[in-house]
C-alpha cells in the first residue's frame, strides 16, 4: 500500500505524518488509574511495549471535561474557543432555544481529519456514538461512520456500506463494552483492508461511567482494547492514545448521587427566571443522567453576576465559579456559548438543575461521571519514541489536542 506522506496544516499547525498508518484513539472516559491498574496486572502488554518502546505522559484536556467539547478538540487541534463547541447541550443565542450541539453548523474551524484528506491520506473516523459523527466528519472526503448506526451506513453520507459484514459481527448495543470494541475491530478492518490509513477512532465511556478501575468487567475490557492495540501495530499502524476527560465517583458516604442542584437553590435564593444548562446532556442519560461536575447558570436582567457567583462560592461542593468573561478566558471557552456564570464543583460531587430534571433511578448502583477540574488530567501516549523537539512540546502544558501533533511529527525516524 502506498502511503502519501505529504506534509499539510489545519488551523495553524503543520502535520507531517510519514509513510505509515496513522491511529489515533480517544478512550473515552479513561482516566489513567484504569491503565495503571491494568498494567500492574499484566492485563495490557501490548500497551506496556508501546510505553517502553515510545511515549506515555499526562495532558490536559479541555474544559468542561465533556465528549464533544474533548472530541471537536481533539480533531482540529485547537481549544473550545477555537472550535466553538462548549459541551454536549448549550443554550443557542441564536434561537434561545436549549439544543445538542450535534450539528457541525456549530464548529468554527477546519479539522485535521478534512486536511489529511486533502494532502491525499485515506481518512477514517469511527465513533462509537452517532452524535459525534456529523461534527468530527465536517468536510471530510473519506469514510465516518459510528459503531451505534453501523448498520444503515450509505456511500452518500458515510463513505462505507456493509460494515457489520465487513467487521463480522452485527452492529453493537451502544450500553456496552462492544460498543467500543467495535470501533477498534473498525479501525483493524480499514487497515486491513487498506481503505484507509489516517484513522480517528473515538470509543465511548459506558464501561467508566459504569465501573471502577479495579472492577472486574473493566480490566476485561482493558485487555480486550489492547488485544485490538496489538493488531493495529502489526499492521504498521503508529499509534496516538489519549482520552477526553477522566472519571470519578461523585456519591455521598452512603452511596447515592451527590447532587447539589443549582437551578433550584438560585432560585429559592434571588427569585424565578434563572435557568441553569447541564452541558453533559446528551441521548444517552444512561450514562450519568444528565450530571456532571459543569453547569453554566443565565440569569434574568438586572440580577448582578458577581452576587450569585458569590452566593455559589459559599456551598459546599462548588469549588469554582466565573463570570462569563473570565471563563471565556481562563477556560478557553467561546464567550457567545456560555451563559453568564460557570460552575465547577468538587472531585465527588456533580451540578445539575431540579430534581426534575434529573431521573436518579437509573443510577441506583450509584454514579461515576466527569465534567469538571477533576476528571481533566487524562493520559496521553504514543507508540514510537519522540524526537527532542516533541519531548520538549510534552514536558510543557501539554494538551490532549496535540495527539495528532505529536503522533504524526514527534518520531525520531519516518
């Protein structure tokens, strides 16, 4: 297979990638206890080669540690306020209406997945979940697809047909360890194939949201994600990992849903008219019914921001509050896509709106969820060695969007 190795930019970034597959996988919700664990019980090996033979560090990601905001990072390269995408569900100033920010009619700039095309690499991007699909595919000629809808895939809008038959196995049920394993056996059929050899592959985080590090069914999965890893570099593959956000517990000593709701105790507070949005909303509540460690808080005219976010600053679990000014600035967010306050709350406590708005019974075995400071280091590792300019980029605040980056130019050798 003859691979283009044409040098190209995409948002003010130069990516050289040489004349070998390139992979890189978002795992989804994996804070780095899940691979430690993993490793410490020789569940991984094909990981621990890639670590002794290449590169494993922490980075940053975006904030609110949420999957599209991380994603939409991810594939262009570039933070929130670049790319405009403020989390899974956002008020739009627009229409004033509360909306998922699905569309890619919501992302500001190019991606590396459309640029990579253009330069003539065979582009691919799966997703475990559909939502992701239409904003990590804007612009791109080449193949997007998601392991949820894998099954009514058209050459007109995802550039592939017939993947369950090709993958061998039916599409998966999205509320499973198969979900994203699927994506994986995706990323090996392709390279197998050689339909593509510039892949982006995001899996999702049902099995982190659902179990702790050391549970069982999660090293499973952890091993077989790396039985999967091990194909991808005996197909030549160089491979980038890192993750969109972590995961934590956030119950009380008893076990249940440590929920502080902000929407209800405002307004008990200065009166009606404040409406708080949960950017963590998305289709699949499952997860973590709509809670999250990050609200933004838009308040009625006339009630002073710095009033409120003092009045938040006071309640036990919130650990910080900004106006929308300095949120656009010290979190890097898009100022129009924000409301009035940002709220963070502790490494064990989620935000949320009512208790109407919420429905705990899904979360009877308790809740693990992301969102906020907490869940915002995330591990970050490439399967070659870095060269000295690369290693220099790492040993500074170094951010999960610059996987793409670093897998494809910090190689010593092409």
């Amino acid at each position: 297979m003859t691979i283009a190795s044409t040098a190209f930019c995409a948002n003010g970034r130069t990516y050289a990638p040489p004349s070998r597959p390139i992979v890189v996988v978002c795992i989804d919700g994996s804070a780095d206890e899940y691979l430690d664990q993993a490793l410490v019980l020789g569940r991984m090996p094909n990981l621990q080669r890639i670590i002794c033979q290449g590169y494993r560090g922490f980075a940053r990601a975006a904030l609110p540690t949420f999957t599209n905001v991380n994603n939409a990072a991810i594939v262009t390269g570039q933070p929130p306020s670049v790319t405009g995408i403020s989390g899974n569900y956002f008020l739009d100033p627009e229409s004033g209406e509360e909306v998922m920010m699905n569309s890619s009619r919501f992302l500001r700039c190019e991606t590396i997945l459309a640029a990579a095309a253009r330069a003539g690499r065979k582009v691919a991007m799966v997703t475990a979940k559909d939502k992701l699909r239409e904003i990590l595919s804007h612009e791109l000629e080449g193949i997007a697809f998601s392991a949820e809808k894998a099954a009514t895939t058209t050459w007109e809008v995802h550039g592939i047909t017939n993947v369950p038959e090709q993958i061998g196995r039916p599409a998966p049920e999205i509320y499973s360890a198969d979900a994203s394993l699927y994506v994986l056996d995706a990323g090996v059929t392709l390279l197998q194939k050689q339909t593509a050899d510039f892949l982006y592959l995001s899996l999702t985080d049902y099995m982190q949201h659902k179990y702790a590090p050391e549970d069982q069914p999660a090293l499973d999965f952890y091993a077989a994600m790396d039985e999967r890893f091990g194909q991808l570099l005996e197909l030549g593959a160089i491979l980038g990992l890192t993750a969109d956000h972590g995961m934590n517990a956030k119950n009380t000593s008893t076990g249940e849903p440590n929920v502080l709701y902000v929407e209800t105790l405002l307004t008990e507070r200065f009166g009606p008219g404040i409406k708080v949005i949960c950017p963590i909303t998305d289709p699949y509540v499952l997860h973590h019914g709509a809670l999250g460690s990050f609200v933004t808080v838009h308040l009625p005219e006339g009630l002073c921001a710095e009033t409120v976010a003092e009045f938040l600053l006071e309640q036990q679990g919130v650990t910080e509050v900004f106006q929308r000014e300095a949120a656009a600035r010290k979190l890097e967010l898009p100022a129009d896509r924000i409301g009035d306050l940002c709220v963070l709350s502790g490494r064990d406590v989620v935000v949320g709106r009512t208790p109407a708005h919420h429905d705990l019974t899904m979360l009877q075995e308790g809740l693990r969820s992301h969102g906020g400071r907490y869940e915002e280091m995330v591990p970050l590792i490439v399967s070659r060695p870095l060269n000295p300019t690369a290693l220099q980029q790492a040993r500074g605040d170094l951010r999960n969007f610059d996987i793409f980056e670093l897998t494809c130019n910090g190689g010593n050798t092409p």
